[in-house]
C-alpha cells in the first residue's frame, strides 16, 4: 500500500486514502490490511500513526476487526456517488489569489498563542512524561473531558458529567459516531441550506438524508414533521449559512418533537462568538436525554487541531461503550492533555475574548464599508457567529454579484451556492464570512 501521506496530520491522510480505496473497491470486502508495523515500515510513519488511522476507520464501519488477526475491509455500500464524495474534484477558483476572501478562513495565525501553547506542551511533557505512551481511552483524555464539562458549565451553562464528553477527531469523525450509534437505518433531517459535508459524511457513513428548508426563525417545523426523519441536525445559536437563530417558541416545538423517540443533533459550530448581547440557550440543557450537543476547536484555535468533542444522553453513553469500548481515542493523547491545560488554566477564555474583540472591529469596518458603496442592499446580522448576509435585489444574479466583487480582488458565495437541493427564495443573497479577515486587508479594498 503505496500512499504519499503529504498532510501535516498523517494518519488523518492515511485514514482519507485507506477509505477512498475502499468506497472505490479497489479495496474490496474481506480484503486483509496489512498489520500496524509493516504498513508503518513501508510508508516510514510511526505505528502510532496507522494505528491511529485504523481505529478510525474501524469507528467508521470500513473495516473490522478479528482478535489476533489483524483488520480486514468491512461490507460497505459503494455507489458512483460514493466515491465520487470520497475525494471532490478542487475547484480552481480556491487557489486564485484574492485581496480578501469571504468564503474560506480561520482565526488569524499571529492570534494564536503560540508561547502559552509551547509553554503548556512543555509542562505536559514534563509532567505526564512516560504516561503520553499510554493507550488512550475510546471516549478521550478525563483531564481534557473535566476541562471541557466545566467550560460547557461556565459558558453555556450545560451541566453534564465529564464521562458523557466523547473526544474526537473532528467533526465528521463525531457523524460517523453518531450514525453507529442511532443506527444506518434512520433518517437524517439536514439543514436546506448549508454545509455540504454534513449531508455527505452522514451518507458516507450509510445513513439516508433528507434536507428541510431554513427559514428567518430557523428550519421549518412542518418540514421537519413531514420529513418521516428520526434525528434532526441542527445549529440553532447561528446557521450557517443564513445565519438564523432559532427562537425559543421553536426550539420548544423542536424538543417535543424529539421527545417523542428521536434526537436532535445540535451543532453548535461557532457559539463562542456572540458578539453581542448574552449567550443563547443550548437546547441540550432543555432536554440532555434526547439532544446531542457537539462542537469543535476548528473556529476558536485551528482547523488543523482536528479535535472536536460531543456530549451524548446516558443512554447512547451506554451504547458508545458498548460498541467503542475495545478501542483508543483517535486523537493523541499530547494533544488532550495540553488543551486540557489550556482550557482548565482559564487561557482559552482569555483568548476567546482576544478573538471576539478582534472580530467585533472587523465586522463594524466591513458593514461600513459595504454600506458606503453600495445603496439599497439589506444587510441581516444576527449578531451571532462569524458570518452576515448581504441582499441585493436589484443585483441581477448571484453569477454577477460574485463576478462584480471578483473584479475588486474579493472572493464570495452566495446562500445559493449552499443549497442541497433547489428550492426559490435564496437568490440575490452575498454571505459575508469574515473568520479569516484582517484590519489590514480591510485597508487594501
């Protein structure tokens, strides 16, 4: 197995690659994969890293484990389509060079505490020492899941016990999850529209998707109804990418929806940024036995830390264990350990607040800015999130609003651009995601 593992995260591209041959058949079901230390020597990694890819894609279904036997390609369902969603064709448009990019971004790199991080990683080295080479638990580090029950406390105000904190790498790791544990045979409910990856890690994962329509207030609730679906993924704090929120009348419609046999899945991608006014309710802490809460670090320290976490009811708790008990964490345990420090020694609060200073000044300059050039727009911010929405409806279409601010050097979608399946009413509408914006660029438009 000749792979050119050329990610900063190896078992991360080992993983892809493993579970693109396996969606195409060109790894087929039975087939035996090579054991963790050869497959190690030939691609010159440590064991650590393919064990770490495997478990992954163990927790995943592609492929199974027998006791003194080694890992073997499980039955996966494989369509075209499949494979297809397994590796996307790059768009040509991401690598062009853009005076400012409103559709991909992540916190600035000069935000990010490097000397805090370095300092912490070398009191985890010295006090963990040998313990770092230990097996890590399936559901994650206890130090880091205390961190985070605690801040889920402080600042969302969800109390839950810390062995109901499942650590993961990623967000679409934590859909696979979710699909074993509700079950391939449910419904998923998706938000129409929004991110692509949601609804397509669901379907790698086996799961059948449908997609309900998100309104001002959030997605419709006689959709969700009529939809026949069992589990609802929503982000009621700020959908992206309208940027709704939902209100408290819904999300009670939306619970006793749930509470009869279902679950809601709440993502809660960028909830640390409401940039004004308090924080809203989490619908976990309205019904913990029948919402999944989940989020990541992705927005608030890196993409590449590729760490998310979700807080799951006892009952699936139970089911978790049952089903990952014999398996490690696919997130190493220096990592968990020094973001366990970050979070417990008050660090990541400090530099949350650092993150959403920066962000209130840089979306008051691009709301100014888009206000003095161009007249009879609408403007919708929810103050929430790191994204608004701009319409124009005398802009002609969505093809000429993207081609007009390409001719300035800025790059943007619009709410089109994220539909799943097409439905009116979203047209003429620019989404303004300013996560990786800087005062200085602002400067050069």
């Amino acid at each position: 197995m000749l792979y050119d593992l050329n990610e900063k995260h190896k078992y991360y591209s080992l993983y892809k690659r493993i579970r693109q041959d396996v969606l195409s058949g060109k790894l087929k079901w039975g087939d035996k994969l090579p054991s963790k230390r050869a497959l190690a020597q030939e691609l010159s990694v440590s064991v650590i890293t393919v064990q770490t890819a495997y478990e992954q894609l163990l927790a995943e279904g592609y492929v199974i484990a027998k006791e003194r036997s080694g890992y073997f390609v499980a039955k996966v369902n494989v369509g075209p389509s499949a494979a297809e969603q397994a590796l996307p064709e790059k768009k040509t448009d991401s690598k062009r060079s853009y005076k400012l990019d409103l559709v991909k971004g992540s916190a600035p790199a000069n935000m990010f505490p490097f000397s805090v991080w370095a300092k912490l990683m070398r009191g985890v080295l010295s006090d963990c020492g040998e313990h770092l080479l230990e097996r890590v638990p399936c559901d994650g580090d206890y130090e880091l899941k205390s961190a985070i029950c605690a801040y889920l406390y402080r600042a969302r105000g969800i109390q839950t016990c810390p062995e109901y904190v499942i650590i993961g790498a990623g967000a679409e790791y934590l859909y696979g999850v979710i699909v074993q544990l509700l079950g391939r045979d449910n419904t998923f409910a998706v938000e129409n529209p929004g991110y692509e990856k949601i609804a397509s890690s669901y379907r790698l994962n086996g799961a059948k998707c449908t997609f309900v329509s998100v309104k001002n207030n959030g997605v419709d609730f006689n959709e969700v109804v009529n939809s026949n679906a069992n589990v609802l993924h929503i982000s009621p704090s700020h959908q992206f990418p309208t940027g709704a929120v939902t209100p408290a009348e819904s999300r009670a419609e939306l619970i006793a929806w749930a509470q009869a046999g279902r679950y809601i899945v709440e993502d809660d991608y960028d909830s640390e940024f409401r940039l004004s006014g308090k924080p809203l309710q989490c619908m976990q802490s309205l019904c913990p036995e029948r919402v999944i809460y989940m989020n990541t670090f992705s927005k608030t320290l890196a993409p590449s830390m590729r760490m998310g976490y979700m807080v799951l009811p006892p009952k699936l708790y139970k089911k978790y264990m049952q089903i990952f008990g014999h398996s490690a964490s696919v997130v190493p345990l220096f990592e968990q350990k020094t973001l366990a420090k970050f979070i417990s020694e008050g660090y990541f609060e400090r530099h949350i607040n650092r993150l959403k200073n920066h962000y209130k000044g840089v979306r008051a300059n691009l709301i100014n800015l888009i206000e003095k050039r161009f007249s009879g727009v609408q403007i919708r911010d929810t103050g929430s999130g790191l994204h608004f929405t701009v319409t124009a409806k005398n802009a002609g279409s969505d093809e000429q609003i993207k081609k007009q601010a390409e001719l300035v050097g800025v790059r943007i979608k619009c709410l089109s651009d994220y539909l799943q399946v097409p439905i009116s009413g979203y047209s003429n509408t620019a989404v303004i995601n300013y996560s990786g914006v800087t005062e200085e660029q602002l400067k050069n438009i």
